[in-house]
C-alpha cells in the first residue's frame, strides 16, 4: 500500500486521524528504517517506501497511526531531560 493510499483509507474510516495524516508533510526517506515523525520546524512524517510497501493494509494503517498518535500525544515535547531511549521505550508503549 502507498502512503497516500493508507492516508485516503483512514480519511474515510477514521476522519479525525485522517484529517491529522492530511495535514502532516509526508517525505521519503531511504535513510530511515521505517519511519519517524518530526515536529520542528513543522510536522513532517520521514518514512522508508520500500519497508512501507511491504506491510498489509492493516500494518501500513497502523503504522500510520502509530506515528500520528506520538504527534498527538506530544512525545517530542515533553521528553525534557529524561533519558531518550527509556522515554522511546515508554512512549511507544502508550501509543500501542
């Protein structure tokens, strides 16, 4: 599934998380393994297409979500001080 594809399919199932995956600047990225979001100096989502395109409908929506939900959750920001693998780590098991 393409990027843009999984963005129409949450669109129309899930308004609200495809209207956040519409707003987002989305660019490919063969340096990251998968993907990853950056939020200065605005939201852009940094995936990998090849790993992408490999992934089921369902796996590319998660991840897609996956991503979004660290944005909405504001992870980047409040990080502060705390250690950046164990805040990773923590993080991701919020959004899962």
């Amino acid at each position: 599934m393409r990027i843009h594809d999984a963005v129409m399919k949450l669109l129309l199932s899930q308004p609200f998380y495809g209207a956040l995956a519409a707003s987002v600047s989305v660019q490919e990225r063969q340096t990251v393994r998968r993907m990853e979001m950056t939020l200065f100096p605005d939201p852009v989502l940094k995936y990998n297409r090849e790993w992408f395109e490999h992934l089921t409908d369902a796996q590319a929506i998660g991840a897609l979500l996956h991503e979004l939900l660290h944005m909405l959750l504001l992870h980047a920001l409040r990080r502060g001080d705390r250690d950046p693998l164990l805040w990773a780590v923590c993080a991701d098991m919020a959004v899962n």
